[in-house]
C-alpha cells in the first residue's frame, strides 16, 4: 500500500512509463511515507479512446491516482500529492508539439474493506 494507478494519453511523445513508475516509488519510499518499498505498487495504463475539451490534438494528459489507507491527514495528502506531481513533472519528456497536462488525485481506501494477503 499505496497502489499507483498511472494512466496517460497515447499522443505523448517518447514516454517510458517503467523509469516513471521507479521514480514515484522511490518518492514515496525516501520520503518515509510507506513503511517498505514492496509496499507500493504501481501501473501504467494507456488511454487510446480518449478526449480532452473538444478533441484538441495538441493536448495531452497523465494522471496518477493513488489509492492509500484511511487515516492521514488531509495535510499529508497533500504532501504526498504534491510530491508525486513534482516527480512527475520531473521525469517526463518534454512535449514539442503539445500541452501536457499533469495531475495526482488521492483516493482513500476504507481499512474495514481492504483485504491482503501474502503468499
């Protein structure tokens, strides 16, 4: 825990999502926000039906949703948040013929509902 749900638009340019999904764990681990770094999973999805406004095709979008456990604080939300959004505009490519839209959305998972297990 916390899941990383990375999706994205097909139309960004030289976009290599694996280093990506590196980078936001390595965020959260050295940012001591999860307790180990097997704690955090994450995936990249790519959108191909997709439209942003009214089909402009020099729009592009990445957005990653993190799914945690209830019970931080709404102040470290947004610190985690923050974080991630800062890594992401870190490590992707430059667009040179696009706007590229990032953005985080923090998902609370409820604990009484959750279940896991290793085996």
């Amino acid at each position: 825990m916390p899941h990383i749900h990375l999706e994205y638009s097909d139309n960004i340019e030289n976009l290599e999502t694996k280093p990506i999904l590196l980078a936001l764990n390595k965020a959260l681990v050295e940012g001591v926000y999860v307790g180990s770094a097997n704690d955090v999973k994450s995936r990249a999805i790519c959108q191909h039906d997709y439209v942003i406004g009214f089909g402009d095709a020099s729009q592009a979008y990445v957005h990653a949703k993190v799914s945690l456990l209830t019970g931080r604080s709404v102040e470290l939300q947004q610190e985690i948040s923050q974080l991630l959004l800062t890594t992401l505009e870190q490590h992707l490519p430059k667009q040179s013929q696009m706007s590229l839209q990032i953005c985080v959305e923090i998902l609370e998972m409820q604990k009484a509902t959750y279940s896991k297990k290793i085996i």
